[in-house]
C-alpha cells in the first residue's frame, strides 16, 4: 500500500485543539497514515512581526504532538525560500519522499475559496489531494461551486470529487469541526481569559511561561 500522507499547513499561532480535530477527522476519513503538522515560516499574506516567533509555534506544535505517533511536525518551511509558498513545500516533498506516497492538504473551507490566488495554484491542485473541512453552520455551497469551476466531479455524494483530467481528489467530509481561531484564543489571552478548553495544557503552560500575547 503506497504512503498516504495528510499535510497540514498553517502559522499555527498558537496550535489549538481545533487543529488537533481537523487532523484527527483527515486522518480516519482518507485513512492517513501520518498527519505532518508544517508551520508556516514567513506567511506571504501576513506581517512577520505580528506573530510569534517560528521558534515559538514549533515548539508549541511538539508539545501539542507530545505521545501522538501519528501526528509528526515538519519544520521544513524554516529551510525553503522565503516567503512561505505551498507549491514549494510540496516540491520538496515529492522530491524526498517515496515516490509512490500519496500527499492529502488539509484546509478550511473558508480559505480553500482564496485557491485561486495562491501561486501556481494548479500545480498544487495537480500535486496533492486535498482535504477540506468546515465549521458547523458554514454555507459550503460557494466551495461546491469552486470546485466544479476546477473541474471535478462528484457522485450524490458529494464527499469525493475527480478531476476530469488529472489523477487527483477533493474529499469534503460532511463533519463539522471546531470553531476556534488562534486569532480569538490571542485576544482572549490579552485580556486574561481562560484559554483552557481551546489549547491543549502543555501549549497553554509554555504561551504563559514565555508571555506569548500578553
């Protein structure tokens, strides 16, 4: 059975227990193997200075990883050239792994809609599977549209689509994930409130020890 890989991407600042959901409903879905959890270091849409440290959100990643075998981080972005583009992590990928794995991105659906402004977008289309998930009570109907205007087909379903001409899938598991953002466990945190039931224990202990976004 060839490698099937899940990459999750992100600037994971912080890592929360919606990330650790998505993860989880990837993996029993497309029946991953490995999730690899790949932070983000110079996201090209977003001011480097108003995040935390690469260092920082790696190792609140290990911590939050801590004791799962499945789930691995990959700091592989901190070596690539800047900014951060998927189409050059996916390269790499494919030139150092089994050339037989079989890579799944998992996204959002909210930002699964921005694809067609990522660089090189269809070679990333035509380079990986993805996995998209939304929150409860999301409209997914736009993200349907896109991707027939892709060019994939579906069964009634809906939970599978093909490319008409490449070897490549969409799976749109109807499971709604966690509505929780970094951006509100952030604020929540500046105004000294609980952040207990967003983040696992061990990243809530290193955001305090370090005074990350107070």
């Amino acid at each position: 059975m060839s490698p099937r890989i899940g990459l999750l991407g992100g600037t994971f600042d912080p890592v929360h227990n919606g990330h650790l959901q998505v993860a989880e409903i990837a993996r029993d879905f497309c029946d991953l193997q490995e999730v690899w959890f790949i932070p983000t270091a110079v996201p090209p849409h977003k001011n480097l200075q108003a995040i935390a440290s690469f260092n920082h959100r790696a190792r609140m990643i290990q911590l939050a990883l801590a004791g799962r075998a499945d789930f691995k981080l990959s700091t592989i972005e901190a070596s690539l050239p800047e900014p951060s583009y998927t189409i050059d992590t996916l390269q790499y990928f494919h030139t150092h792994a089994e050339s037989t794995t079989d890579f799944f991105f998992i996204i959002g659906a909210d930002a699964f809609l921005d694809i067609t402004t990522w660089k090189s977008y269809q070679h990333v289309l035509q380079a990986t599977h993805f996995v998209i998930l939304d929150r409860a009570g999301y409209d997914s109907s736009k993200v349907k549209e896109l991707i027939k205007r892709l060019g994939y087909e579906t069964d009634d379903s809906s939970l599978i689509w093909q490319h008409s001409t490449f070897r490549k899938k969409i799976f749109f598991p109807a499971m709604p994930i966690m509505n929780i953002s970094s951006s509100d466990i952030r604020q929540g945190i500046k105004e000294n409130k609980p952040a207990t039931m967003a983040v696992p224990t061990a990243v809530l202990d290193y955001i305090q020890t370090y005074s990350l976004y107070a």
